[in-house]
C-alpha cells in the first residue's frame, strides 16, 4: 500500500513529539529528516534508515486526525498543505507515511499525553484511543495497556519532585514487571543532572526512551527528531506501528538515546516565555 520495501536497517524514533498551530509544517517535516539523518552521519552508520514519530497529541488536538483528513479530502484545498510532502496511508488505522517529493518517507504514528490526578504527563504510543483524564497514574497506566499500547511516563520540568516524586518512586517501587517506560526529555537543561528516577527505573528493567517534547513556539518545529532514540530491526510499512510496539516489548533489543539537552539560557528563557503564554491565555478565558 506504501510503496516502500520492507528493509533491515538503522531505525531512528522520536517518542514524544508535538505538533502546534503555529508550527511550519514544511520545516517540521523538513527537520525531522534532517535531524534524523544528522545522527546516522555523526555516527558514520549505514545511511540507509528508516524514521518514526509518535504525534503525542493531547486534549482537542489530533494532528493525526488532521494528516488522515488531508488524505481523504482534497490536499490542495486543505489547509496547511505542504507543497513537497505528501500523505499515505498504511494497512494499520494508527500509521501513516509522510513522503516528500524526493522519496524521503517518515512514518507517523499515532499517540496521546495524558494528564494524572496527580497532575503528572503519561504518554500513549501507537494508539488514536480518547482516553480519560485526571485519573490516577495506575489507573490511567493499566488502561493504556489494555488498549495495546505503549504507556510512557516522560520527565517534565518539576513535575517529579515533592508529592509527585514518591508517586513515581512508589509506582518504580511496586512494579513486578517492567511493562511501561520513563523518557528523557530535550527540554531538560544540560547543567541539571541525569534524574535519579532514570538509573533506579533501569536497575529494574525500566528501559528509557527520548523524545523531543516541542513546545508552544514556532521556532520549536526544528526540534523533531533531534533528542530520540536509534536502533536496529526491520519496519513493515503497511504495520509501523505494529512492528514499533514489537520491538519496545522485547528487551533484548538494544535501543539507544541521542542528542544534546537544552542549553541553560534557551531553558530559562523558554520557561519564562511558556508561563506568559499561559497567563495570557488565562487572561484571555477571562475576557470571554
């Protein structure tokens, strides 16, 4: 259906990736190859490769939705059409294939955040499931699971210390079988150090992912693909995301981390952008 061969070969997947309106959808596809190609070139790899990423939409947003209307409307009249990347379908309803014009192809699997009663971040790869929020991390854990997902806990900037810290701590604690995931995240400043909760989840069995985690800003299209993960297996393009949720169920499949963490002053300064846009937006549900 795809029109790719099924190949052995580097594979390269980012997890925790957002797409926002403002957002350039042209350079958001554009950078995804480029970052992901940037990795297999430093590593001096095989530069044949295959790429993934996990659109972890979240609330009303379903930018997944939005690539599979595009495909069954007409693309050019649809809005926020890309002159050189095209949408197909896979034999799955939670994959598609972005390809542009000079036959780079980027798999696009479906995804979810969610937000605890604890007030913690989960993720849910490779499914388009509407999942309830506000329920306790458990509960919302075990409900991924039982739609045949990915459940992901990624870190977010103060959100795993105090209260929330020893939920973590006790859900780490309390785990018999490592059946969900922890993800770093490119927005965490490189002068903090590794979270604690990452070696203590892996002495466990409780691999960690990466994911880029873009946020509110248009400038933050160009970070696709850019803090992820590389290994090596073989991607069916009709079943992306069949084969993704295979090769993170099987942990004898070495998966590595890449890429660089924040620098201090783009952190600090992206914190304090992103609190004025949430007090602005406050003030403008006010208004209303």
């Amino acid at each position: 259906m795809t029109g790719i061969e099924s190949r052995s070969g580097n594979i390269l997947f980012d997890v925790h990736v957002h797409i926002y309106d403002c957002f350039s959808l042209q350079n958001f596809f554009d950078s995804a190859i480029k970052n992901f190609k940037k990795e297999i070139r430093k590593n001096g790899i095989d530069a044949d490769f295959q790429a993934i990423i996990v659109l972890t939409d979240w609330l009303k947003e379903n930018w997944f939705q939005y690539f599979i209307d595009s495909i069954e409307k007409n693309k050019t009249s649809y809005p926020k059409t890309i002159e050189n990347w095209s949408f197909h379908r896979t034999k799955e309803n939670i994959s598609l294939v972005a390809r542009r014009t000079d036959g780079e192809n980027i798999f696009i699997v479906a995804g979810k955040k969610i937000i605890t009663a604890e007030n913690l971040e989960v993720l849910a790869l490779a499914t388009n499931m509407a999942f309830e929020v506000g329920l306790p991390l458990v509960a919302i854990l075990d409900q991924i699971k039982q739609h045949d997902a990915i459940p992901v806990i990624p870190w977010a900037v103060g959100k795993w210390i105090g209260k929330r810290g020893r939920v973590i701590k006790n859900l780490l604690d309390n785990t018999a079988e490592p059946d969900f995931f922890l993800c770093d995240n490119g927005n965490r400043p490189n002068i903090w150090p590794r979270p604690t909760f990452f070696d203590y989840a892996e002495k466990k069995g409780i691999r960690v992912l990466a994911g880029s985690d873009a946020l509110h800003f248009a400038s933050e299209a160009y970070r696709v693909g850019s803090f992820a993960n590389l290994t090596h297996g073989t991607i069916d393009p009709d079943y992306p995301a069949m084969d993704l949720k295979k090769m993170l169920r099987n942990p004898k499949i070495r998966i590595r981390t890449y890429g660089k963490l924040e620098k201090p002053v783009r952190f600090f300064r992206n914190q304090l952008a992103m609190q004025l846009l949430k007090r602005k937006n406050r003030q403008k549900l006010i208004g209303r």
